[in-house]
C-alpha cells in the first residue's frame, strides 16, 4: 500500500492531509513549525504506515525547508508541485475560487496519486552543495546591496560633485570611496596635493589614471549650488559609505569562500557526488566563470545529474512556449518562457553573453541569429540552447572542453 501526504507549507504552522491508495482521508492536522511538533508528526506519520516510510510519497509546493528535510531524513519520498499548476488542480474540488490551508494539503495528496508523473522529485544535496547554494545566494544579496548603495552615493554626488563621478565607476572602484573622505567636498578637493592622490592610487594599485589627471579634475569648478547643499549632501554620502564597504566586503568574502570550495570539488577523486566531479568539467566551459558556474551546480542539480537537455532548457527559460488555437492550419504563436528558475535564467544568459565574445563558434552562431533579424535576447538564448548541448556533452564523456576539439569536428565557416 502507498500512503500520499500532502502538505500546505506556512510560517508558523503547516496542514498537513494523509491519504491511503483508495484516496481515503486517514489523517488531517496542522503541524507547529517546532521540532517536538515536528518529530511528533513523523512518528505518528510511521505508526501510521506501520514503519514503512519508504511507502510514503509527499507532496508540497516548496522544495527546502524543514518538512521537506524531515521527510528525506526518515526515508519518505518527496515531491514539489509548481504553485500555478496547485491552483489548476484546486479548481477540481472548488469551483467557487475558495482558498484554504487544509484543502490545499487534501488536493496535493490527492493529485499526487492520480496525476503522479506531473510532480518532480526532490532529493538532498550535499552538506557541501548547501553550503554553495547559500555563499551563490549571498553573493547576490551583496551585489544587489553593492548597487543600491552605490546609486544612491552617486544621486548625491550629482547634486553637488560630478567631478568625483567623472574619475569612474562607483560600483566596483573602492580607492574612489578613500578619495571622497579625504576630499567631500569641491572645495576640500582643492587642498589635496599630488603626492596625497598619488598615495591613494598607489595604495589601490591603480594604473589607469593617474594622480596628475585626478588632480586636474578635482580643481574644475564646481556646479554653482545654494548655501548648505554640499554640506548636506556630504554627510548623506558619509554614512553610506561605512554600509557600502560592508556590502562589498562581504561579496569579497562570498566570492573567496565559492573559489575555494570549487576548487575542492575540482580536487575530489573519490567523492560519490557526481556533481563534485562535474564542477570542473563545467568550469571549463568557456563564458561561465565561478558565479554562474556556483548557480547551476545548486539549481539545477537533479538536471545535471540526469544529463537532462530537456529539463535544462525549461529550467533555464531557453524552450519558448507555443500557442496555437483554431486546428493545425492555424498559425504558431512562439513567445519566451517566463515560468522559469530566474536564477538560473540569470546565470545561462551571462553564460552565452559571454561566450559570444570569447567562442568563435557562439560568436558567429549570434551574428547569424542577429542577421536573421533575431533581438539580442533572442539570439543568446539561441546560443545558450545550443551551448546546453555542448555542455552535457562534456559532462558525459567526463573530459574538459576542447575548444580545438570542437573546432575540428564542426569547421567554422570561411
């Protein structure tokens, strides 16, 4: 016998419904979100099936979380339903659009056991596969900080001192933060001295400007502000500063932790993760680099291990979606796929972004797309579809990539 568990996940408390093979309710309640509830419920839940948690198949719409890993841990098996196709399913039991927590749990039990094959499996990773998934997830959250500091620096800089902002970008260049404390101000800028700016860039290692040049912007003539503006403005840059360096060093810091751990999944001989093995193989690719590369082993894992093209493209947003009404000899409609892991989406459109520039392959497959009148959009993600195939070719035959390979197997054109 197979027992179908549907779970509605929530914040502090989850619904839970238990259902035998017959689609008999044998158990509906809510569970706290606390570990003695939640142990509780699991022993209730194997007195329940009489220890054979293997018989058990679960279902909810998240895909982490603690329900989630209580399952796995005691030998359950989990399943995860998209949100949007929950809600097709609700319609079956209520027609009237009525929401609730315990029906939401009765029909994924109940869709879990008629409509088995439109759930997707879920499994652990590795304690070193999570530890990735939250330093990728956290470098995002610093980038995203980095920026939004940065643009609200330079909204202030606008108001009184574009002079600063002319010297470079304010996102990814720190010696300018140190150049601002030391001069706030257009009139405090005309204190300083070419031996202290040539400190500064020295201290930095910066060799693309030098302090002559700074020295002469600094002492244009600033934009004719009323009395108090650039004191004001000042200060407001002053305190974003501390939060500024802060956000970039914890990116700093992100960045070095994912090396380093990428690089120990590159050193693994005799792990039997398959994925660890993988980490090297995909970092050879040419265009995806350490940030996407972390990505796609942590979101698309169950993929990657199965050699998926299939999933890879709907996971990543390359497989448009069709429409079509009115009978076969009516027109196609192709548009883009949005219901997609936006993460990922990010990450294989840097991938084939970048590739277009350093893979003579990728580059001339984007110029032929461009010609035929493709937009920029439409033309990476035709890279990406066939880059996608590039890539678990590699993965199968377990050998990094080989450009001259490739090149000798399919000549570029003249």
């Amino acid at each position: 016998m197979t027992f179908y568990v549907g779970i509605d996940w929530g914040a502090k408390c989850h619904a839970v419904c238990v259902l035998d093979d017959q689609g008999e309710r044998l158990l509906e309640q809510e569970v706290r979100h606390r570990g003695e509830d939640v142990h509780a419920f699991i022993e209730k839940l194997r007195e329940l099936v009489g220890g054979e948690m293997s018989s058990v198949s679960a279902a909810m719409e998240t895909t982490h979380g603690v329900m989630v890993e209580a399952l796995l841990e005691c030998g359950a098996n989990v399943y995860s339903l998209n949100p949007k196709q929950l809600d097709r399913f609700r319609d079956r039991y209520s027609v009237s659009g009525a929401k609730d927590d315990a029906l939401d749990a009765y029909v994924l039990a109940a869709s879990l056991r008629t409509d088995f094959q439109l759930f997707r499996r879920l499994s652990l990773p590795t304690p070193a596969l999570m530890t990735l998934t939250a330093l990728s997830r956290s470098y995002e959250v610093a980038i995203d900080q980095v920026v939004s500091l940065s643009n609200q620096v330079c909204e202030q800089l606008r108001r009184y001192y574009p002079q600063m902002l002319e010297l470079g970008d304010w996102h990814d260049n720190s010696w300018l933060w140190v150049l601002f404390k030391a001069a706030p101000t257009p009139q405090s800028a005309r204190k300083l001295t070419r031996q202290k700016i040539g400190n500064i860039l020295k201290a930095r290692h910066i060799r693309r400007i030098s302090a002559e040049q700074v020295y002469q912007k600094l002492r244009e003539k600033p934009l004719p502000v009323a009395p108090g503006v650039a004191d004001a403005a000042a200060l407001r840059v002053k305190s974003l500063l501390p939060m500024l360096e802060v956000a970039d060093a914890q990116r700093a810091e992100c960045d070095r932790q994912m090396k380093s751990l990428l690089a120990s999944f590159s050193a693994e001989t005799d792990s039997p993760e398959r994925l660890h093995h993988d980490a090297a193989l995909l970092l050879s690719l040419p265009g995806i680099g350490i940030h996407n590369g972390a990505v796609m082993l942590t979101e698309a894992r169950e993929a990657l291990q199965a050699r998926d093209y299939q999933s890879l493209r709907r996971l990543a947003g390359v497989a448009p979606v069709s429409k079509r009404t009115g009978g076969r000899s009516s027109r196609v409609h192709v548009h883009r796929r949005l219901a997609c892991n936006h993460r990922l989406r990010e990450a294989f459109y840097h991938y084939g972004r970048v590739a277009t520039r350093c893979d003579p392959r990728a580059k001339q497959h984007y110029r032929e797309l461009r010609a035929r009148g493709h937009s920029h959009g439409r033309a990476v993600r035709g890279v990406v579809d066939r880059l996608l195939k590039v890539m678990l070719a590699v993965l199968r035959s377990a050998q990094p990539y080989d450009p001259e390979r490739r090149l000798k197997k399919a000549p570029l054109a003249a």
